[in-house]
C-alpha cells in the first residue's frame, strides 16, 4: 500500500479511459474519456508529490487542469459547429476529410 | 466497524498506527470507487449517465487528493472540474439532446480491448520496479502546514513556475478568442459560399 496502489489505480483510470475513447461512438463521451486519462495523470502527479515532499507536482497538475478546460471549452464548441452543419453527431460518419 | 476498532485498540497500538490503517483503508475504498465510476462512464448508453458518473469519479479524485495532502488542489478540482466543466457538457448534452447508442460486440471493439488491455499491463509494469533512492524535496507536511496549502502553492507558482503560468494564462487567451471565432460566425459550406 502506497505508491504501487496509487500506480494501480492511476493506470486503471488511464486505460479505461483509452478504451472508452476507442469504442465509443458519441464525441462527447469520448471527450469524457480524454478528462478520466488527465485526471488519472493528475492523480499520479499528486500522489508522486506527497511521496517525495515536493510541490513541484502540484503546480504540474495545475497547469495540467487549465490545459484541460481550454481543450474541453474548444474540443465543445468544435462539436457543437458539427452538429449545426450535419445534424447528428456519430464519429463514424464524419468522414469528410478522409483519404 | 467498532469491533473492528475495538480489536484494533486491544491490540495496544498507538494513536498514529490506528489513524494510519485508517487512512489506507479509506484511501482503499475511494480508489476503488473512483475506478468503478471510471467504468460506467464508459459503459453507460446514454450521455448523460456518463456524465453523472464522470462527476462521481472526479468527486472521488478530489477526496483522494485531500488524503495526499493537496488541499487546494481538491477544492480545484470540484471547483473547476465537478463545477464549471461538467456543467459546460451538461449544456451540451442538454442543447445536442442525448441519443442512446446501440451497442454490438464488433472486431474492432475487441482489437480495442485486447490493445487497451496490453497497455494496462505494461503500466503495470511500473509497480514492478523496485525502490529507487528518492530525491525528497524541501516541502514536507509540516512546512506546507505552516503556511497553508493554498499560499505555499502560490508562493511556488509565482517564483520558480512564473513562465509556465504565463503562458497557461496566455492559452486560456488563445482559447476564448478560438471559441467566440467558432461559435458566433456560423460555418457555411463551400458550394454555398460560391453561389453567392
């Protein structure tokens, strides 16, 4: 119990979040998933930095946390231009800009 | 749970073995919470589920936080997170109106799994390795207790970090001049645009 339950359970979140951005299909849920891997990552960091007694991963996971709302912020007004344009919000179907 | 105390207090240990089983335990049970959370956010059909769970997950970081001693850093998280982000997709499900998704057992979604499921192992390769000397730094819990959890971080950010909280600034900038540019002039296609 420490650093190995805090690995376990970071590494959890990451992955699921990763499977939930493969095999989801609405890009909302799949943006949800992108926020499970940051937090996952801003978990880590956090408990790293209790370990080691160093704030320095605090202010990462800070930074980290204003780079996340600015990506969700853009990432929805991205979908929302979409979903105005086409009219239905499927991944699968976005395929305009494919080869 | 008070047998249990009671055993633990019978066995004559001290205040400090007592609060530190406590807190592993508590730190236990909120992992695995915040684990189950994770997977409903993916499993659930509807949007709006996922989001729900999403908020119980990050209520669950934030509890974890706390017991790794950020405090501010857990009042940002429910703050900005379980606030002010998850209420922006709230509106948009709202506004997008949430459609269920059928779901089916496809090729690609077990490529996905089997590919997902290599990555975890391999992070969990990183609890096999063994104990490295740690470089500890000057921030102990006392330190930070004396001056306060919020103003230790600030005094940290705006000595050694001043550059890169600058530029997060400049990117909240960037971001708000990127979404008022996509969401007030609405996008027309091409063949419209040349028509006239």
């Amino acid at each position: 119990m420490g650093s190995e339950f805090v690995l376990f359970v970071s590494a959890a979140i990451f992955s699921i979040g990763a499977l939930g951005f493969v095999i989801r299909k609405n890009p909302l849920v799949m943006f949800m998933s992108v926020e499970l891997m940051l937090n996952a990552v801003n978990f880590l960091l956090i408990g790293y930095s209790s370990f080691l007694n160093s704030l320095d991963g605090q202010i990462f996971a800070l930074i980290i946390m204003t780079v996340a709302a600015a990506e969700v912020v853009v990432g929805l007004a991205i979908i929302l231009t979409i979903f105005r344009t086409r009219h239905e919000l499927d991944v699968d179907r976005i395929n305009t800009l494919k080869g | 749970m008070m047998e249990f105390l009671d055993q633990l207090w019978s066995l004559n240990m001290d205040r400090e073995t007592v609060f530190g089983l406590f807190q592993q335990s508590l730190v236990f049970i909120i992992g695995m919470t915040a684990i189950l959370a994770s997977l409903g956010v993916i499993l659930c059909a509807s949007p709006i589920y996922s989001a729900l769970y999403l908020i119980g997950n990050m209520v669950c970081l934030a509890l974890l936080f706390l017991l790794f001693n950020a405090e501010f850093l857990a009042v940002v998280q429910v703050v900005v997170y379980a606030g002010a982000v998850m209420i922006l997709f709230l509106f948009i499900i709202a506004l997008l109106g949430s459609k269920e998704e059928k779901r089916e057992l496809s090729f690609q979604n077990f490529t996905a799994l089997s590919f997902v499921g290599l990555l975890f192992c391999e992070l969990l390769m990183s609890m096999m390795v063994g104990e490295t000397k740690p470089v500890l730094g000057q921030a102990t819990p006392e330190v930070v207790q004396q001056v306060g959890s919020a103003k230790a971080i600030g005094i940290e950010l705006f000595s050694n970090h001043i550059v890169s909280f600058e530029l997060a600034s400049l990117l909240l900038l960037v971001a708000a001049v990127g979404i008022i540019s996509l969401a007030k002039f609405t996008y027309k296609p091409l063949r419209k645009r040349t028509r006239t």
